[in-house]
C-alpha cells in the first residue's frame, strides 16, 4: 500500500513538472536589414522603362540646357547632387535643389558655383553651370550613346566607384561610350550615370555622376 502511495505520489510531481513547462515557439529566421535585397538587384522592365524614359529626356534637357524642364525630375526637398568623376565626394560634390536649377532659366542667373575639385590636380572646379555641363555632364553626345543600361556598371577605370554605397536603395542608368579614337585605345571612354530615388511612388533624379579615366 505504501509503494502504491509514493508511485502516485511520483507520477503527481512528474505531471506537474511538465505542465510548468512552456512550449518554446519554433525559430523565425530574421534577416539582417542590410542583407535584404536592394532594389537595384531587382529585375523589373516596367520600372526600366520609366527610368529609361527619363534618361532620354533628361539628356536631352542637358543637352538643350533646358533647365525648367530638368527641374521637374528633381525632388523639391531632395536636391540632386552633380559629382564630375566616379568616386562620389559626399563633402565637396555640389548638392543643388530643384529651385536653383529652375532659376538657371534665367542666363544672368547661371553664376559661378564651386563644383569640386579637379583630377589629379586639386584645382578647384569653378564654372557656371553651362561650363559644367559642357565638361562634366554632356561632354559628348549621351543621348545617341553606345549602351545604355539600367542598374549596371559599364564603363570602369581607376577611380573608385562607390555609387552604390553612397545612393543605398536607389537605381540608376548608365549611358556609356566605350572610345572615341583607337590611339588612345579605350582610354578616352565615357558614361554618365543618373541616379533615381523613387519617393512617393515617382522617381526623382537625385545624382548626376560623370565619369572617365583619370591619370
């Protein structure tokens, strides 16, 4: 009777033991934020073609040096940054908003800005924003250019390229060249990468980065 009364006893405490026990709810896995897909890994040929579309006019508003229509991609709060080599310089590159590039409408309003600097030499680029574009931006014909690709790198040469780093989450265009004159064998290439931000459900032009080989 006593063996009878403990086993119960034991069967009570173990019952008790496992009903104080919480189920643990099975692993969710989290992914890190900064592993998450960024969206200029993403195929998407509607979003391409709207951002082609873009390129085509914003070119050629360049080209034009149409200033109010180059206005009206830009953000109004945002601003667009002009960067005149590959390696984008977040301290000296030049950030515009829209309403100074709609003020460039105006000749006498296309004062001289302090763009940058120079490479390798350091001077300092100081150019209104005809003498920019005509060096920096539309230097040659990007409208009719070579490729065109969205969200990939063409042209490359021995500046850093951190486009990616600096526009985290953006998409761009780039419009390339691959040379002009075979002596120079490719040396003298060209691209012009525009950078968008969709905000808002519209894409606005936030970067406009020249590049080429640099000695």
């Amino acid at each position: 009777m006593g063996r009878f009364i403990f086993l119960l006893v034991c069967c009570a405490v173990l019952a008790s033991c496992n009903n104080g026990k919480k189920k643990e709810a099975p692993a969710v896995p989290v992914t890190p934020p900064d592993s998450l897909v960024n969206p200029v890994q993403v195929d998407d040929p509607a979003r391409d073609s709207v951002l082609l579309a873009q390129t085509k006019e914003i070119l050629t508003a360049f080209k034009k040096k149409n200033y109010d229509s180059l206005a009206l991609f830009i953000h109004p709060a945002a601003g667009v940054r002009f960067s005149p080599y590959g390696f984008i310089d977040t301290v000296n590159d030049k950030l515009i908003s829209a309403a100074m590039v709609k003020s460039w409408a105006d000749k006498a309003k296309r004062t001289n800005i302090l763009w940058g600097t120079e490479d390798p030499t350091d001077d300092p680029i100081n150019l209104n924003i005809d003498q920019y574009v005509k060096r920096y931006v539309y230097d040659v014909d990007f409208v009719k250019a070579d490729s065109v690709k969205v969200n990939a790198f063409i042209g490359s040469g021995n500046t850093i390229n951190n486009l990616a780093e600096v526009y985290k989450g953006c998409n761009f265009v780039e419009s390339h060249f691959p040379g002009f004159e075979k002596k120079y064998e490719g040396m003298d290439w060209r691209s012009l990468r525009l950078v968008f931000r969709l905000i808002d459900g519209k894409y606005y032009l936030v970067g406009v980065v020249h590049d080429e080989w640099s000695t």
